[in-house]
C-alpha cells in the first residue's frame, strides 16, 4: 500500500520537505527528506510541545533516535518499523533514518511517541501529506500489528494542548481521547489504528476525518458509609464535622476499637462534590500513577489511605523522570495515615511543607516536577505503644507503658508537624452498655448539608476554604472584637503557641461561625477552637 509519491525536483517548501538532488561522481543524485510533527512529553503535570523530526536520507541502512530518549522510546523502532510493514505500508529500508525529539534537553520517556514516528516517516518518504500532519498534535503507543494503545496520562496531554492557545487537534488512541476528551478547551480525536490516522490525513476528498472523542457519561457515585453508624463520640463527631467545613486536617487519638477509622472513612460522605477545575487536576494526577485514572471515579474525591511502611518517596513522590506520590494523588480529596507515629519519621516530616503550601516540588540533580498536593489530612493514633492510656477502668484495660515508652513513642511525631494539624481530638472508649442503648446518630446528609452551606459562604466570602486562607487574608475574614481578642491573646500565653499555632486557631474558629451561621468570630467560637487544639495525652 503507498499513500503517496515523493515529489520530484529540488523543492523546499514550507512543509519542512526538502529534496536536494547533487551531482556526485558520475552524476549520482543525492536525495533528503525532512517532515516534522507535533507531538507532547510529560514534565510532572505539565505537557510541553515535541517537535518529532524524522530525516530520510541516502547512506548505509541506519535508524538512529536521538533527543534524550529513554529506553522505552528508543525500543520505538521496533515497533515503528513492525507497525508500518504490518499495516501494509512500504518502509524505506534502503535510508539512512534520522528521528530527532526536539527540544534535546526534554528527557522524553514512555511508548507515546510511536505514532508520530512513524506519520513522520510516512511524510518524509513521500506517502502522507506533510501539509495536514502539520496541523494536529499526535500521541499513541503502536502495536506490531499497527493499533494504537493507551498512553499514561492522556489528560495531562490534553490540558497541555488546551492551555497552549493553538486551534490544533490532539489525536490519541481511543481509549486514552475518551480520557482526554473531558478538557473543554482541548480538540480531541481518538483513533484505535494506525491505518486510521493515516486515512484522515489523506488530501482532499479522499480523507476519512476522525471522530471527535466524547467523554463518557459520568457515574453516580457509590453511597459512602453513613456517619449514623457512629453511636456516641460526640466530641470526634463535631471535630470531623468542623475538618469538613474548612478543608481542616485532624488528628485522632484513641485506645483501638474506638471508632477512629470508621470516623476517617465517612469523611468523604461529608465533603462537597468537586468542581470541574478540581476534577480535571485530581484525574489528570491520578492519569499519572501506575494504573491510570478510573473513569468510574470521574468528580468523586480521591481517598489514598497509604500503610504505615510507606517510604518518603511514596507519599511525597519521586523516581525518574519523577512521579506523583499519595500526598499528589490526594489532591482534593483525602489522605488518611492511620497508625500515624508507626510511618517512618522521614515521611512524616515530608509532609510539613506540603500541608503549609498545598504543592510538592521534588528535586533531582538534573530534572524539578512540581505537583498540587492539597490534600486533608485524616491521621489516626493510639496514645501509647500498648494503646490503653486514659482507657475507663471499667473497660477492663490499662495502660503499661512506663513515662519513657509513652514520651519516647508520642516523640515520634516532631512538634512542627503537630504544629501544622488543625484538629486534635481524643476517640474515648464507650462502654458496651452505653454504645448498645445509644440511638443511631445523625446521618451524614444532614451534616453535609451543613457543610455545604458553610463552605458556600467561604467561596462567596474569599474563595477559597478557610484552611487555605493566607496569613493576609487573616486581618481581613478573621477580625476579632475587643472581648475575643483578649480572650485568645491569654490563650496563646498560656499555652506558649507559635505564630502558626494562632493563626490555625483563628481558621477553626472562623469555620466554627460559618457552620453557626454567624458573621464575626465570637468568644463561644474560639473557645470550642481552643478545645480541639489539646496536646497529646500524657501520663
């Protein structure tokens, strides 16, 4: 099958084809061709443009790639030249074979540029348009048998694409443009094989255009677990109620069986739905990790519950080229540590700069990623090595760990950390009796609608939740009568908090009033603020 003819003739044109026809010797004729396609790389969430170069030219039979190419593109060859035989097309095995992936120092990695290896051969051999290559971006893994396969992160691609400002459709593997197609600004294709493509860039009449990708129909979300199954813990209850209001992280601490991880796990019941801006960043994240984002899980809000043997680079991320790690593919959602001091302490404490910021920026010698990482924290702890400090004595329990043990394992987690936690509360025990005669709590719909309501009036207040207000921002959506400030300012010296310390109280007690429905902080709010902000029990 040939798609074309190599024009005749020494032509340069606009199209990047050259043909140079020399005399050499006894009137050899020398001929090069160039064609040049668009295409994208992954540079942490950001899809800089490629400039795929392929070069025809006479010599030894050769075919080299270079461009700071990882393995994976590099084994592009094989699988080009497979596709292309396969599909019916003529490979030029009597050319010396050039691909250049430009910019050169743009680590390139993973089986996405395949396809427009191969349209560039096509066009530099004479078989496809140039011309209307040049006005699409393409991006897909070949079969040997010319199909197109999925690549990892499609929506990040297609994000690139949109914020690029260019009228230039993205052409991708079906599978992988359904994924992409839930950009707006983006013009997105999808194509299941190579002889697909190749039809649409056909000249005039004869092109059979691709279709336009079309995201599926979002899925009802699956039912989270009702707050009502709680009986009792009043105190976590309205704690976990505050943390969902203004965006709070929280820390739980409490003997085992007292309900601390059934509590974590209806958080999410409690949160609003995302909205596009926070979908897109959540599923082109997840795009990323090992797996790929799950269409089924489209404006629901991620929830990563790492084990507590997770390295530093887990949660925060890494690798080469650097990849997101829990703390990223949070994002928007929740991450809830559970046996909290039994992480590595180089984890925990990766985690201070993300919980101040909302971003994580990993660092190697030769490449910087950076990623979104605003999360909500859920941690959950036992007080002591043996979990039974300030257990009831009618529980039957005790604690026996010395003072050492129980300063030495709550030592575990560094005061900057604590520092940073919103929300401390202790999980008690509720004696069998008194669990067994309680009613069912309040369900997680009514809670929600309180929720939404408070964070309705943060967006329209200043636009953001109030965990993430800025310290600016303090004076202005946090100001305080004469009573209230005196009332925390002995607080603060009582306590000897830092300057963190009071302004995350001042946030609580903000969302305190939202959920109360009031437009000032009041004495009433800074006061149930202050009680969430207790230390860890001590003997």
């Amino acid at each position: 099958m040939n798609w074309g003819v190599a024009a005749r003739g020494p032509v340069r044109d606009r199209h990047n084809a050259v043909y140079i026809h020399s005399p050499q010797g006894e009137g050899r004729e020398r001929t090069m061709t160039l064609a040049v396609i668009g295409s994208r790389a992954l540079d942490g969430l950001q899809a800089p443009e490629v400039q795929v170069e392929v070069h025809l030219a006479n010599g030894l039979p050769s075919f080299t790639l270079v461009g700071l190419a990882d393995t994976e593109v590099k084994e592009a060859r094989e699988r080009v030249r497979a596709a292309l035989v396969n599909s019916g097309f003529a490979f030029p095995h009597n050319k010396r074979i050039t691909v250049n992936l430009a910019p050169a120092d743009l680590p390139k990695e993973s089986g996405r540029f395949d396809l427009p290896i191969a349209l560039g051969i096509l066009a530099a051999d004479g078989q496809l348009d140039a011309a209307k290559l040049a006005r699409c971006e393409f991006a897909g893994e070949l079969s040997l048998a010319g199909e197109l396969r999925p690549v990892r992160g499609a929506l990040a691609l297609a994000l690139g694409a949109g914020r690029s400002g260019r009228d230039r459709p993205l052409v991708l593997p079906a599978a992988s443009a359904r994924e992409a197609a839930r950009v707006t600004d983006a013009q997105v294709h999808g194509a299941a094989h190579l002889l697909d493509v190749v039809r649409a860039m056909q000249p005039g009449d004869a092109a059979e255009p691709l279709p336009r990708a079309v995201a599926p129909e979002a899925v009802a979300a699956a039912s989270a677990p009702d707050l009502a199954d709680v009986r009792g813990q009043a105190a976590p209850k309205r704690a976990l109620e505050i943390a969902a209001a203004g965006a709070h992280s929280l820390l739980m601490v409490g003997p085992p069986g007292t309900g601390k991880s059934m509590l974590a796990q209806r958080l999410p019941g409690l949160l609003p739905p995302m909205d596009e801006a926070e979908a897109l960043a959540s599923a082109a994240l997840q795009g990323l990790a090992p797996g790929g984002f799950d269409a089924q899980r489209w404006r629901q809000r991620p929830v990563r519950a790492p084990h507590h043997s997770a390295s530093a680079a887990a949660l925060v991320g890494g690798g080469v080229p650097p990849r997101p790690g829990e703390i990223s593919l949070a994002h928007g959602g929740v991450l809830f540590l559970d046996e909290l001091p039994e992480f590595p302490r180089r984890a925990l404490e990766a985690l201070r700069e993300p919980l101040e910021t909302g971003q994580i920026t990993i660092s190697r010698a030769a490449r910087q990623a950076s990623f979104p990482a605003a999360f909500q924290l859920i941690a959950a702890m036992n007080p002591c090595p043996c979990g039974w400090l300030g257990a009831p004595a009618a529980s039957g329990r005790s604690c026996r760990c010395s003072p050492e043990q129980i300063a030495r394992y709550q030592g575990r987690l560094s005061g900057p950390l604590l520092d940073r936690i919103d929300l401390q509360v202790e999980v008690t025990l509720v004696p069998a009796a008194d669990m067994l005669a309680q009613p069912a709590g309040e369900p997680s719909a009514a809670v929600a609608e309180r929720v939404a309501r408070a964070r309705e009036r943060q967006r329209t207040r200043q636009g953001a939740a109030n965990a993430a207000l800025a310290a600016a921002q303090l004076d202005e959506h946090c100001r305080l009568d004469a009573a209230s400030a005196r009332f925390l300012e002995q607080a603060a010296k009582r306590f000897g908090w830092s300057g963190r310390s009071l302004h995350r109280v001042l946030k609580v007690a903000r969302t305190i009033a939202d959920l109360g429905g009031a437009e000032a902080i009041a004495v009433v709010h800074l006061a149930e603020a202050l009680q969430f902000r207790r230390a860890l029990l001590s003997a």
